[in-house]
C-alpha cells in the first residue's frame, strides 16, 4: 500500500502491477475525529476483500494517532454495511 499526504487528507491504494484497482482515505475533519472515506474498488477487482482490507488499515492508522476513527455509507450500500459491520463499527 502507498500512502501520499496532503493537508487535510490521507490517501492509500492496492496496487496490482502498476494498477490502482482500490482506494480509500482518511478525512481529518476534525482536531479528534477522522473519517474512513471515499472507499473505491474499480469493477472486475470487487469481491476480493480490497475495500475491507483497506479500511482495516485506515482505522490502525487512525487508532495510532490517538484519533476516534468513523464511517458512514449510504443505508443502500450492503457490500460498504458488511465491512462497516466487520471492521466492528456500531449504527447510530
């Protein structure tokens, strides 16, 4: 996985070959809480566990910067509901 900084955001990739076929970020929106976010996985790539894997080390991240990690998706989106629920995230 490749990691670029910038300012308020931090973005990582699953690389196979020189290909991005999945993508994810964390979105610092505030001084404690920073978001999972912005979850891809390019079609012909789904299905492999790439977002869940992702986001698993977005939260690591999070959690050792001493952050509380969030996530949302839309109530529709039952693959992003499945990994929300396995990375072990409670529904408000």
């Amino acid at each position: 996985m490749e990691i670029r900084l910038s300012l308020k955001t931090v973005y990582c990739g699953i690389f196979i070959g020189s290909k991005m076929v999945a993508r994810a970020c964390v979105e610092k929106y505030s001084e404690d809480f920073w978001e999972i976010a912005d979850v891809r996985t390019a079609k012909g790539f789904r299905n492999h566990g790439y977002a869940y894997q992702l986001c698993l080390f977005i939260l690591a991240y999070v959690l050792s910067q001493n952050k509380t990690a969030t996530i949302r998706t839309e109530e529709n989106n039952d693959t992003m509901q499945k990994v929300i629920c396995k990375l072990g995230f409670k529904k408000l």
